[in-house]
C-alpha cells in the first residue's frame, strides 16, 4: 500500500470503532528509541523514518510531530503525502495535545494502543484532554487490523555476555537490585526496559536494530527471578544457567498473566512501565519507584572502563583508515555518502569484536550536514567532492564497549565563516572537556559551557549537548546527560564518577553545512576541597580534531594545550596499532598548532 492508501484504511478503522483522532507514537511496550519492525507504526504509517516523533490522525488531518533535529529530514520524507509536518519547538512541550485540545471537540474520543504509552505518559495526556471533555479509548491496536504483512516478533537467538568484558556476574547485579528493593520494601520488581534487562542479566541479543539487545520482560524477586522472553530464543545451555542463578524462562506474553496473580507490593516505574501491564498488577500492590538498575548500568566498573579504552583505540583505527581511503578516492572519483558510511562499516567490522554500527552513520556532506539526524539513502545520496565540509557522526557496538564519535572536517579550504563558527563549536567542546565542577552538580549546569561562546554571537544549537552511552548496550543511555532543557531528566540528574557521557556541541547553516565536533568523556574524581569533593572529565575518544578550520586566532592558550594535550593522547594511543604510513598520516593531523 501507498502511504496515503495506510492512511485510508486507518481512517476506514476508525470510523469502525467510533474514533474521531489517533495517536500513534514511536515506541514499543517497552519505550525503546530504536523498536523491532513489528512495532514500527508511525514509520509505517507517515513513511517518516527518524527515531522520534508522533503522528496523529482525524477524518480531515495527518500530523507528523518531530522536534528540529528532524525538520529538514521530515519534510523530504512526508513530500507527496497527505501527511502534514508540525514543527516541534522543545522537546517538552506537549504541542500535540495543544492541538488536539484546539482540534477535538468537546465528546470526541482519541484512541491509542495502552501498550505504547508509559503509565506517566498516558496520566498526562489523560489530564490534559479531561480539561476539554475529550475521552481516551486506550485499547486499540489498529496498526495491526490494517496491517496485514505485519512483521512477526524478532526470533534471533540470545547469548551470554562474558564477565570479562561485563566485569560483574548476573548473580551479583541481581543481589545489588534486591537490596534497593528491599529498602523500598518490594517483593517484586517488574524491568521492562530492554537494556535493563540484559545488563542485569548479562545477556544479548539483536532484537533492536544497532542496539544488542533483547526483547523481554523481567520481574525480579526477593528470591526468584522470572525472563519473559519467546523460549525458543534461549538456548539450552543459557536456560540451565538462568536457572542456576534462581530466573525461571517463561513465554513473552505470560507476563500479564504473571502480574495479575500477584500478592505482594511491585515496584513499577511509571516513566516505563507501560499502561497495559500496570493495569494487570492489582491495585493494592503497586508501588511506585524508579527503575533500579539505570543507576547501577550508568557508572561504569573498573573492567567496563579498561574495555571501554580498547573500544576507543579500535574505533580510533577504524576512522583513520577510513578518512585515509576517503581521501585517497576522491583523487580518483567522488564518493556518495551512503558508499562513505557502507567502507567506514567496514573498517570497523575489520577491528574484530564487532556486533554493528551503534546507530545509522550520519554522513553529512555540505548542506547535508545541517539536517542534524541526516541518513543517507542509497538512492539518493549526495556526492562528496573534494570542497566543501563532510559531517560525520557514527559509532560502533564492539563487545568492549559502544562507541559514537561525530568529527567534521574540511575538504576543501574553509571560508571565514566557516572557520568562526566551528571554533566556536570547538571551544564549547574544550570548555566542557575541561570543566571541573563539585559533586552533585546536572546536566543544565554544565550545559551552558558549550553553549557560551555561540551564544555570544547569537547562535546555538537545537539538540542536547551530550547523552549518557551504555556499556555495549543503547548509544543513548539514561539518566544523565547535558541539555539547556530543565524538564529534562538529562538535566535534572547529578553527575557521578564512572558515568560516560558525549560531549557534543554544534552549529547548522541550513543549507551550506553542518558543524558538530564530538567525544565520549567519561566523569572521574579531580579533587577534595574544603568545599567538598570536585569531579573532572576524561576524553576516551580517539581521534584527531580537524585544525583546518580552526581560526586559530579565537583560541585562548588554555584552549590550544588542550587541543595539543588531546592529540597528543591520539598519536600515543593509535601509534601501536599502525603501519608506516598511517602513522605518518596521524603525525600529520596531530602536529601542534
């Protein structure tokens, strides 16, 4: 079917069910970013690919809603469709129930499948509709009345994650979460978030797409533990040893079953849990708390560490040899930006260890560059020449750890411009980089030292500053992180030593180019005062930052020791690793400036 044909027969199946609007969001019953294609709805309805957004749906209307990393994108892919583009301003404001609100008459019923919506996200959107007498029909799964090739559930087998990269067995992390539950006085917990689920449990899969993860349940006990999973996913011998450690397997969709039986208080997340489920545990016992082990997943162990730094060199080699082919082909033809990304996966696959990329490449040449989550389509791609400005953003899932590393470099010389507004993006990055700051210290505040120097000018960035990285689990990991919005729980969360974040400001010229210089930094102690004590960041990532368009003018010394201090890390760390040649390659980009 055409695009606007799904959107006909969705509105054939409202008018069957007596539905006026229907929202359809981007998540799974499990709020995952990236979902399976079984549950890829809003893709399939609008033909809108980005990894976030909703649409929603009424006899006389098709809204896509998208915030600004996505504009420029969503526009191409809704062209020629019935589908409307609303440009989300900020990532917490709830423009599509203003519309709704301003659209639905009072009487008019919203559907929307209860299992896609978090308990918190349905309170709120219930709240907000009750003000003008809108009622929400919350057990409706169209998609799948008027999907008829529907995917099934993924059926890849799982598999153990080592305790020599996981530096933790699953019987001790599930011992960590029982003494949290036990203080909140818990005799269940129900996880139902899928990178919760295997880093306590030390399992993998590839379920999601660029995330090894697998696609389950879980409900912790005080003594047993239960992993909701399809069980011909398991194999005999990881079924004997989730027995050993007190989980019992049973069928995916028994959870509700489970929870209905229950007859001692669970702990549930509302921000996660999702409505279906939370109306299946009697009411009596339910017990409202956070996810216990995003906390624990989020500060990185001395192991995890020490594999995260053979990532980073793995990664490091991987892009060297990269750009060293890029410019080597373009002496000879141009190259698409989907061929780019296709030999830079390649090059990491080459480093051993390797599960895929962490997300889609972001390969952005010239204007490209200023659609913030670009992906290159095979058909139609841009045609990297040797002028202009390449962006480049991607990262890799190796069993030591995830990586995600955006660098921008000239292929050409830079124009004044050009060159002051990427300095101003690379002394927002030394600024953060170099930061020290008192324990207990968020992500708001430390966001506006990337940000201080465009905003000088009168410029900035519609996108976070830096995300939390799991641990070769999601590339984007709560709870921390750095964003100017204070609703955010990035903004709200202190940062702690062992947390690995992305330092990552940027600049767009929409239509000319895109600017976006970033590392993973990871949060160590720097010292103790009789102001208690200081934290600091360490850049893991490896590889050099493009001086070309630096004007070297706007850099302060402190600024150019730390670019000179950081590429020298690169050529000590990288040089074990190369041949002659490309070591002469990465003398070259390390020089001091």
């Amino acid at each position: 079917m055409t695009i606007n044909h799904r959107l006909q027969k969705l509105r054939e199946a409202m008018r069957a069910h007596h539905i006026d609007a229907y929202l359809i969001p981007s998540s799974d019953p499990h709020q995952s970013e990236y979902v399976a294609e079984h549950w890829a709805s809003r893709q399939w309805i609008s033909g809108f690919t980005g990894s976030a957004g909703l649409a929603i749906v009424t006899p006389q209307h098709a809204g896509l809603w998208t915030d600004s990393r996505y504009w420029l994108q969503a526009a191409a892919e809704l062209r020629d469709t019935a589908w409307v583009l609303h440009r989300q301003e900020g990532d917490a404001l709830p423009e599509h129930i203003t519309w709704l609100q301003a659209n639905l008459p009072p009487g008019s019923t919203l559907g929307i499948d209860g299992a896609l919506f978090s308990v918190g996200q349905w309170r709120f959107l219930r709240k907000q509709l009750q003000k003008y007498s809108i009622e929400i029909a919350d057990k409706f799964d169209l998609i799948a009345e008027i999907r008829p090739d529907r995917p099934a559930l993924p059926a890849g087998m799982i598999f153990e994650y080592d305790r020599q990269f996981a530096g933790e067995n699953r019987a001790d992390k599930l011992r960590r979460v029982r003494e949290q539950m036990r203080a909140q006085a818990a005799d269940f917990h129900l996880v139902t978030t899928l990178d919760d689920i295997a880093w306590t449990l030390n399992l993998r899969g590839a379920d999601i797409p660029f995330n090894p993860l697998i696609i389950s349940y879980l409900i912790i006990g005080l003594e047993m533990s239960w992993l909701f999973i399809q069980p011909e996913k398991v194999p005999d011998e990881i079924k004997r040893a989730l027995n050993e450690d007190g989980v019992v397997v049973q069928p995916y969709e028994q959870i509700t079953s489970f929870l209905q039986q229950v007859t001692a208080p669970v702990l549930i997340d509302d921000h996660s849990v999702n409505l279906q489920l939370y109306r299946a545990i009697p009411e009596a016992w339910r017990l409202q708390g956070e996810t216990i082990p995003i906390r624990l997943k989020a500060v990185k162990n001395a192991t995890e560490i020490a594999q995260l730094r053979t990532a980073m060199c793995k990664d490091g080699v991987a892009l060297l040899r990269f750009f060293r082919w890029l410019e080597q082909a373009l002496t000879e033809a141009p190259v698409t930006e989907y061929e780019a990304g296709r030999q830079l996966n390649a090059f990491r696959q080459a480093q051993g260890d390797y599960f895929g990329e962490s997300f889609s490449a972001i390969v952005g040449y010239n204007s490209n560059g200023a659609i913030v989550h670009y992906r290159p389509d095979e058909q139609d791609s841009a045609v990297i020449q040797t002028q202009g400005i390449l962006l480049l953003d991607s990262g890799g899932q190796y069993l030591q750890g995830t990586t995600d590393i955006t660098r921008t470099v000239a292929l050409g010389p830079p124009d004044t411009e050009q060159q002051l507004h990427y300095t101003l993006v690379l002394k927002g990055h030394i600024a953060l980089a170099m930061a020290r700051f008192p324990a207990g210290t968020t992500g708001v505040q430390l966001d506006t030292l990337a940000r201080q120097f465009l905003w000088q000018q009168g410029l900035n960035f519609g996108h976070g500053t830096g995300h939390g990285v799991g641990f070769f689990l999601c590339v984007h990991e709560p709870p921390q992180g750095f964003t100017s919005n204070p609703a955010h729980q990035r903004s709200r969360t202190a940062l702690q030593p062992g947390m690995l974040t992305s330092n990552e400001p940027g600049f767009y010229q929409t239509g000319a180019y895109g600017i976006r210089i970033e590392n993973l930094v990871l949060c160590v102690p720097a010292s103790e005062t009789v102001y208690g004590a200081f934290l600091q960041f360490e850049t893991l990532s490896l590889f050099p930052i493009d001086t070309q368009l630096i004007d070297r003018s706007l850099l302060t010394d402190a600024e150019r020791q730390w670019l000179n201090d950081y590429h020298q890390k690169v050529l000590q760390n990288l040089s074990p690793y190369l041949n002659a040649a490309e070591l002469a390659w990465l003398q070259t980009r390390c020089a001091a400036i």
